[in-house]
C-alpha cells in the first residue's frame, strides 16, 4: 500500500496523542483504506501560541472539510485523561451503529504506560510499523508501544526526568552536581535553610508520586517488580529507595508541603527561587529560561543521579474508528521529522526521531539536548502490567503514607507488596 509522506511546506507542523474506544463490531485487521472526517484527543493545549491547534489547523487547511480534523482536549491530569478515554471505550463498547461511528475518537493520545492495558481490552487497532517508518524513532518509546510483538501506538513525544539546579547556590558553597541519590540527599540537607528547599519534585498522590518514587527505587538498585513479573519491591534495595526519600521529608529538606506537589506546583517553587534542586520534566527549561523567571541564568540541567521514568505521549488508532487511513496520515503528520522539531523549538516536546537529537543547530539553540539525549537513552519503562492503574494507585497509597511518617516505611513497604502480589497475581 502506498502511504503518503508529510514534508515541505504543506505540512510544518505536527503534534497529538491517542485514544480508543471499543471496537464491538470492528476487525483489528481492516484495511487502512477509508478516508473522512476524524476525531483527535489531547489533553489541553498549554504550549506556546497553542501549537498544536496550530498544526491542526495546518492539516484542515490543506485537507479541507472532506478530512477534517476535529480536536479535543481532555483534562491535564493524566489520571483523568485516562479515565475519560476508557469511559468513551466503554460506553461506545455497548453503544448503537449510529452513535458508535459518531462518538468515536479516532486519534487518541496515549502515555506511554498505557500501550499494553489499552492493547489487550481491544481499544486500539495494531500498526504496520514499516508503513510508519518507525526504524526512525528511538527504540525505548517504540518498545514501550509494542505489545506482544505488535505495534498499538507511535511514539510522538518523548520524555525524561532531569535534574534541575541552582547554579549559583552549589557554585558558592562548592558543591558539585550529584550524581548519586545520597550525594544528592547530602547536598540538599547541607544547603537547605528557612524557606529554601533542598529538593522538590512530584509527591502529590498521582502518577507523578509513581514515578518519582521508582526512580528513587531504581536509584538504590531495586524493582518493583521483576521480568517475570513477581513482586520485589519488599527487597533490601527497594526499601532502600523509599527510605532514603522518606528520611528526606523527615529531615527537612524535602518539604512537607511538597507531598502535594504535581509538575507545575514543584516548577513554581523551584522558579520562585525556592529550592535547590527540582525533578521536573524537559518542558520546565523554557519556563524557567523566560525572562520574568527569577532564576533565569541562574540554573542549569543534568540527568537524574539514577535512572529516570521515561514519560511521553503516543498516538494511537480507536478501534471504533472508521477513517483509519485519514487517522493514520494524520499520525505521520504529527510524527513528521519537521513537525517534531517545531515542536521542540516552541514547546519544549522531547522528540521521538531519533536524528534530531544530532542536530547541530537544535544542539546551539538548546543546550540541554545532549542531557535529554543520554537520559533518554537510560530511561526504563515503568512495570509494563495489563494491571498497571492498580499498580500505580497501590504505590501512591503505600509510597504516600511512608512518605508521611519514616518510621512506617517497613510497614508501608509490606503492605505494598502484598498488595501489588494480589493485583497482579505476582508471587
């Protein structure tokens, strides 16, 4: 079959996610031969001069009303995004003809943690991996979309944690950059006074409280769980990474107020001039970078002192669409190597083509690419579980509350594996 390519000046844009909906009635392997109008869903668009409304209306102008692209943007929170993309599947899964054609979200933007659950409850159509050319991408996102050797998703933007620092605040005390957890620890308990944090980052009882403590967990050594899926994390190593992030809050230079903290609370205190170091995102470089920031020229970035959580969004084809090859087009659009780059350029999106992280001049214009680069090339997937909301959601309960008292942290941390052990059937 032969698959138009996006390039030249028709198509300068590119961006989105994915979503589904149950595909009652629809065969996963129908050819990508119907073409219409679509539905794509994001979650809001807070970049630059809204980017990718932009390159939404870049498509509809070239493909008119014929293949017209709708966009809706669902919530911020991952966790809601999430929700309301399984509710939409469900709902279409007991739904009638009419409505399942009308309702349907074609393109869908998907976290990276989601390929597998989406995958096995039918969501998502597979994609021919040749025809998306994805030899192009970096490998981790495309493993990370590949479920039993099929590819559900295409990575469209790509993330890794990055250690933010107070370039001026380690320089007068003569420290250097960490580049283990416990020097990290060191440092920010040392510099740490009065209203100025040591660290901050992601604590809030969401996916950003997973992340963060299985970064802290990989830091020491430790699993979750392991390649055959049992359940380690009551393992010396593991505890050991909720310990030390537990004694951080218990000694003050982890501030008990960011237990409730999300990406952008942990980026004000770190903007305002609050903290030492933050755990953010690539995004927050521009935020920070801005002229009215209080700390612009006054930080730098480096990778995590372990590995970092890969992040990122992926688009993939509901199974209840029935235009795939207008959703499909739209993908490689959005997934184009020019696209991806305007995208870099003015909202800060981590890119998936692999050949842009040696572009010399997006390497003069941002010089922290090579930081994301090589944490790119560290970064580990999170338990990939067709059960992984419930994982999710015991090691924010569990992490949560040892977080909040040291000295529960064996309590917590047993509780949490034989949680984990019923949820996943793990032993």
């Amino acid at each position: 079959m032969t698959v138009r390519r996006w390039c030249g000046p028709r198509f300068v844009l590119a961006v989105l996610l994915v979503l589904t909906g149950c595909a009652r009635g629809q065969d996963p392997a129908a050819r990508f031969d119907q073409e219409g109008p679509i539905v794509f869903t994001d979650g809001p668009d807070t970049s630059n001069n809204r980017q990718i409304k932009q390159l939404v209306k870049a498509w509809n102008d070239v493909r008119g009303s014929d293949e017209r692209v709708t966009f809706v943007e669902l919530s911020y929170a991952t966790d809601d995004h999430r929700a309301q993309l399984r509710a939409r599947a469900q709902d279409l899964a007991v739904a009638d003809p009419e409505k399942f054609r009308e309702q349907c979200y074609d393109v869908v933007t998907l976290d990276v943690i989601w390929a597998t659950e989406f995958a096995e409850a039918g969501y998502l159509v597979p994609l021919d991996g040749a025809e998306l050319d994805v030899d192009l991408f970096l490998r981790e996102p495309v493993r990370a979309v590949t479920v039993n050797g099929r590819l559900w998703a295409v990575p469209w933007r790509t993330d890794a944690g990055l250690l933010y620092y107070r370039t001026d605040l380690l320089d007068k005390a003569g420290k250097q950059v960490p580049t283990t957890w416990a020097e990290l620890a060191a440092v920010a308990d040392e510099l740490a006074e009065g209203d100025l944090a040591g660290y901050v980052g992601q604590f809030g009882r969401y996916e950003g409280l997973t992340v963060n403590a299985v970064e802290w967990i990989w830091g020491a050594g430790g699993e979750v769980l392991a390649p055959d899926g049992s359940v380690v994390v009551d393992e010396p190593a593991a505890r050991e990474g909720i310990e030390m992030l537990a004694r951080g809050v218990e000694d003050g230079w982890i501030p008990r107020t960011a237990l409730g903290y999300d990406e952008e609370r942990s980026l004000d205190a770190f903007r305002q001039g609050g903290a030492v170091f933050m755990r953010n995102w690539p995004y927050a470089y521009r935020r920070l970078e801005d002229g009215n920031s209080p700390v612009s020229g006054k930080f730098g970035v480096a990778s995590l002192p372990g590995p970092s959580a890969l992040g990122g969004w992926n688009l993939g084809i509901s199974s209840c669409s029935t235009h795939r090859r207008t959703a499909q087009d739209f993908i490689q659009f959005l997934t184009s190597k020019d696209n991806q780059r305007r995208l870099f350029q003015t909202a800060g999106f981590g890119p998936t083509i692999a050949s842009l992280y040696s572009d010399l001049d997006l390497g003069r214009q941002f010089p922290y690419l090579e930081v994301l680069k090589h944490s790119l090339r560290t970064a580990r997937n999170r338990p990939a579980t067709p059960q992984y909301e419930d994982v999710s959601e015991e090691i924010q309960e569990h992490v949560g509350d040892a977080l909040e008292r040291v000295d529960s942290v064996d309590d917590r941390v047993e509780d949490l594996a034989e949680e984990l052990t019923t949820v996943t059937g793990g032993g």
